[in-house]
C-alpha cells in the first residue's frame, strides 16, 4: 500500500527536476553570453522559414497511423498465408510498419521545411 504514495510523488519529482534543469541551464548560458557581449540573434531558433507544427504533427500523426493499419494488414496475411507464431507477427509487424511510416514523415518534414 505505501508503495502506490511514494512512486506519484517521485514521477512527478522527476518531470519538474527535468523542466528545472533545462530552464535553469538555459538561463544561465545566455546571461553568461550576454555578459561576454554575443548577439542576441543567436538565441533565435530556425534561421529561415519552417514549416507549422501543426502541419509536421498531422503529416506525421497520419503516416503514423496508416503505418499501423498497413502493418495490421501485412500481419494477417502473414497469419492467413503461413504457419509462423501469430502472438509474435501482429507486434513485430505493426512496429515495424509504424516505424517506416515515423521515417517517412520525418523526411517529408525535412521537405516541407526547405519549402
């Protein structure tokens, strides 16, 4: 029972020490720049037109999904067609398919950003 209090407490210990560290050692390494004189143009991200994130997370929300359809597909035609495990084609296959479908969308993103 006690186990159930302590592991809420520590998660969520653990995301806000993440955000602390990232925002506090972001401070400080442009204060330390701004004292040494830099521009502050560097603190800018991307140096030219991007694309929206709307569009990055639907473009790549839906080659996710179809990749998991095409490789729920490809799973039970591998079952029908073949005598392997069933337990072990269905994840291996729909992975897979989900991570072709991620790799896709990533270089369509590189894509639209050079649009």
């Amino acid at each position: 029972m006690g186990s159930e209090l302590i592991i809420m407490p520590i998660i969520i210990g653990s995301i806000f020490g993440v955000f602390y560290l990232y925002f506090s050692t972001r401070n400080k390494e442009r204060l330390a720049l701004i004292e040494k004189g830099a521009d502050a143009s560097i603190f800018m991200k991307g140096k030219g037109h991007t694309a929206p994130i709307w569009k990055v997370l639907i473009l790549n929300l839906a080659l996710l999904l179809m990749g998991i359809g095409v490789g729920t597909f490809i799973a039970t035609m591998i079952d029908h067609y073949s005598s392997l495990d069933t337990d072990s084609i269905y994840p291996a296959t729909i992975f897979t398919m989900a991570g072709v479908g991620l790799f896709i969308g990533f270089n369509m993103t590189k894509n639209l950003d050079k649009e």
